[in-house]
C-alpha cells in the first residue's frame, strides 16, 4: 500500500539546518571530498549536535501525537547533498536524538529542491544559503537558517512560530510599490486595494498546512477541557494602518488564520522577539534578521523585490 503524503504537512530539512555540521564543513572546505567522507566514516557513531531548526522540528513531529502513528498529521524529509554512506551519520544522529524521520534523499552533490513538489512539500530549511535561492528561484518555498545564541529549553512543549507578511505569507507586489513610490505611495495603495487579496507568498501553504494542525488541536480541545493547544502562530510586519487591513483581509480571504498579529511601523522587530520569544522566525529582509537571529531562531525567505541582485551601472 502506499504512503499518501497529500494530507500531510510535509517539510523538507537539510542536515545543515537540523545538526550544527561546523566541524565537518570544516573537513570538506579545507582538505575536500575524500577527507569528509572519510571523516564522517571514522565519526558515523557520534551524535551530531542540534542545529538551528532542531527545536522547530522536534516540536512540530511531537504534534504527531494527535493523530494515529500510521497516519501522522506532520513528515519531514532529509533532503541532502550527502551520498548515502556519508548520509548515515545524518540518520544515526536523528535516530539518537528519538526524531521519528524516517524518510531521506541522499544526492552525492546535487541540488534536492526538485523533488519538493513530489514530495508534496509546503517547506524546505536549509543552512546552504546558495541552495536556498536556487530553490525560491525555481519557484520553491525555501528559507535559510541563520546561526543563534538562543539555547532550547527542552522542558517547554508549545511551537511558536512567526512571520513577516510581505514577502513571505504574500507576494512582494506591495514591496515594488514601497520601493517605486515611498511610504505614502504605499499606504495610498494599500487603502485604495483594501478588500483586494494580495497574491500568495511562498510561504502561505506552510500556514495553511500548519492551520490545519490548530484545527485538529480546537477538536481535541472540545473532547479534552484540560489539553492545552501547544501550536501559537505571529504575524510580525512593519505594516502599521492604515495598511494593515489588506494583510488581515488577505488572511481572511484565503482561508486562513494568525493568533495574534503585530503591525509595527518600523519598529525594531528584535525587540518585540525577544518578548514574543518564537522557536522560528521567517522573513525576507536581512537587514531585520540581522537583529533577530542572534536571540531568535531566524530564517531569510530570499524571495522578492528586496533580494533581488543590484543592477550593474550602464
């Protein structure tokens, strides 16, 4: 019988997303191929420590538990530029570590972000920034993990999770006229547009997918007066009114759902973090990110106007 990924929330995850690889991309950059396979050969028995998205994942599986084993609401997926054998160290360490992933693609080199839509992705989390823009060029909703200081408390159960609007959840149609127009030319659309629906970001599946699992916590919810739903999703934009209700219309338009919304007008968005404290954070500005990322878990959505090449002069 086969195994229907269509139902599922399904996110594909580099090993350099999910382990902290330093000292083996250490091997690979500075003495090659041969010495990093033989290096994760001699090594295949030690435990890769967690990288950036370990807390992210190993919550977002734990949500598992709402549904059957044989049936689960959430699969992640190895995609990885590793060969197999260099692969099963990767393997090893998730199964050290008690992360149900049980499913891999091991490429000897190659890009993986191709068989995202046959793997029915909504997502796919990378250390390789390189990989991650052939992959939202091609179309695919990718992020790059960027490095943090924030150490996981294990003992806490809820996943929390952020996002920009513009960008990530919508397109960047709204970005062009910010860039093209100004703050005022902005707002001016933004009203003029307000019951208009933005065109979806790369992201805007990955929320619907994880809207589900909140529906599916509200059942349970009803049965069960003492569960307490564990999955909290934030929207964090710069948008304040009067454009934030094309981004609430929008929302609302395409069926899905924040449980709290922050519209901050420029604002530093490192400050609310800190306070808001998610286990992961998308957006497409790097300038942003450069102050989340050292106490938040923070990922660049290279998507859009904003991270598009400079022109050359001439």
């Amino acid at each position: 019988m086969k195994y229907d990924l269509s139902d599922r929330l399904v996110i594909g995850i580099a090993s350099s997303a999910l382990f902290d690889l330093t000292d083996c991309d250490a091997v690979f950059r500075e003495q090659g191929e041969d010495a990093y396979r033989a290096y994760q050969e001699a090594h295949v028995d030690d435990v890769l420590d967690k990288g950036v998205a370990f807390p992210f994942v190993r919550r977002l599986l734990s949500l598992n538990d709402l549904a059957e084993p044989l049936d689960p609401l959430v699969e992640v997926i190895i995609l990885s530029r590793n060969d197999p054998d260099t692969g099963l160290r990767v393997m090893r360490s998730i199964a050290a570590h008690g992360l149900h992933i049980s499913r891999a693609v091991f490429r000897q080199g190659r890009s993986t972000h191709r068989f995202m839509p046959a793997l029915n992705m909504s997502l796919f989390l990378s250390a390789n920034g390189s990989d991650v823009r052939d992959a939202v060029a091609d179309g695919m909703p990718a992020g790059h993990v960027l490095t943090t200081e924030r150490v996981d408390d294990d003992a806490d159960r809820e996943l929390r999770i952020a996002f920009d609007f513009d960008g990530v959840l919508a397109g960047d149609s709204s970005e062009r006229i910010y860039q093209s127009a100004g703050i005022d030319g902005f707002r001016a659309h933004e009203v003029l547009n307000a019951t208009t629906p933005h065109d979806p970001g790369p992201l805007k599946e990955f929320l619907s997918g994880i809207n589900r699992i909140q529906r599916r916590e509200e059942e349970e919810r009803r049965k069960n007066s003492a569960y307490r739903p564990r999955l909290r999703v934030s929207l964090v934009t710069a948008r304040d009114a009067p454009a934030h209700e094309r981004a609430v219309r929008s929302l609302q338009q395409w069926g899905l759902r924040v449980d709290e919304a922050f519209f901050l007008g420029g604002i530093d968005k490192a400050a609310v973090m800190r306070a808001l404290d998610p286990h992961i954070f998308f957006d497409d500005q790097v300038s942003h990110l450069n102050g989340t990322a050292p106490a938040t878990p923070s990922v660049h959505v290279p998507f859009g106007i904003v991270n598009a090449p400079p022109r050359m002069p001439g």
